[in-house]
C-alpha cells in the first residue's frame, strides 16, 4: 500500500485580502463573481492525491503514453523513451518518484504524461490520470521546507495541491539525463 501524499504546511499569503474577502462573504455584500487572475493549469493524480501544474511550462498533454522502450546509451545505462506523435522523447515517471520507487515499464504504458519543456527539449513526465485543464489560483502557499520529495508552491482554492512548475522542469530535466 503506498502511502498518501503529504499536505504541505499551509501559510495564508495575503491574510488582510482574506479577512476582507471572508467579512463581506460573511455579510453577504460581495456579488460572488470573480475578482482575480485565475491561473491555467493541468491537474493529475499522484499518490492518489490531486495535483496540479502551470500549464507554461506542459508543451503537450498526452492522454495515453506508448510503452517506453529502454535505450542502450553510449556511455552505459538506458534511457526510456517513447514515441509521441512519431517523435522519440525521453520519459521520466513521477508517479513512481513520489512514491519512491520506479513502476514497471507496462503500468506506465497507457497512463497520461506531460510533455515538460526543458532545456534538452521536451520530456515525457509519466502521471497518473484523469489529465484536466484547470483555471484556479494559489490560496495557500506553502511554509518553508516542503517534506515530500516533490516541491509545492501551495494549494489551490479548490484544494488541488500545486507543484512548483520551475522545480517540475528541473526535476524532469535531471531525471532524463543519464
């Protein structure tokens, strides 16, 4: 059984603005429209939790991901890589980093990834599904040192966990790398 994605420790990040915005919710002297910038994001599951990413940083969505084939690298060692519309591109699985192990090469496949642009080009980051575009924006943001393996930068209001999107880059990057 693997064990449930840890909440990160939870700062308001402008509590005047929340004050303000719970007395008139209170009192009912707000319309309930919305005021500020929603972000774009895409959702995923990761430990059975509901995570989310910005979606800048995601050049595609893919829905199903072919089965990663390992590739003998000139140096020694392999690197998984599958075929995403007819173009080979590394594939790193966060799924199985944020639950401290690989998953098998066959549990991957047909699973939803994110193509993560990076500085050696896009990589496929293996997650796990339903993919969903999302516009929501950080309520809480996270405390200090985050205890997962996986850097937030908060919570949404909906309550979806947010990924730091520059971490998920370097992370994907460094992970593809042999």
């Amino acid at each position: 059984m693997i064990a449930p994605l840890q909440v990160p420790e939870l700062v308001a990040s402008d509590v005047e603005l929340l004050e303000r915005r719970a007395r008139e919710l209170a009192t009912g002297s707000v319309a309930e429209t919305v005021s500020h910038v929603e972000d774009r994001l895409i959702s995923f599951r990761l430990r059975g939790r509901t995570c989310a990413v910005d979606a800048r940083v995601v050049e595609r969505a893919v829905a199903r991901l072919s089965r990663p084939l390992p590739v003998p690298l000139q140096g020694g060692g392999e690197r998984l890589v599958a075929f995403v519309e007819e173009r080979p591109v590394p594939v790193v699985d966060l799924e199985g980093f944020a639950a401290g192990g690989p998953r098998e090469l066959a549990v991957i496949e047909s699973h939803p990834a994110l193509l993560v642009t990076t500085s050696i080009g896009p990589v496929a980051v293996a997650v796990s599904g339903p993919l969903e575009l999302l516009e929501d924006h950080v309520a809480f943001a996270a405390a200090g040192g985050d205890p997962t393996p996986l850097r937030t930068v908060g919570v949404l209001a909906g309550g979806t966990v947010a990924l730091d999107p520059a971490w998920l880059q370097e992370w994907a990057e460094r992970a593809a790398r042999p």
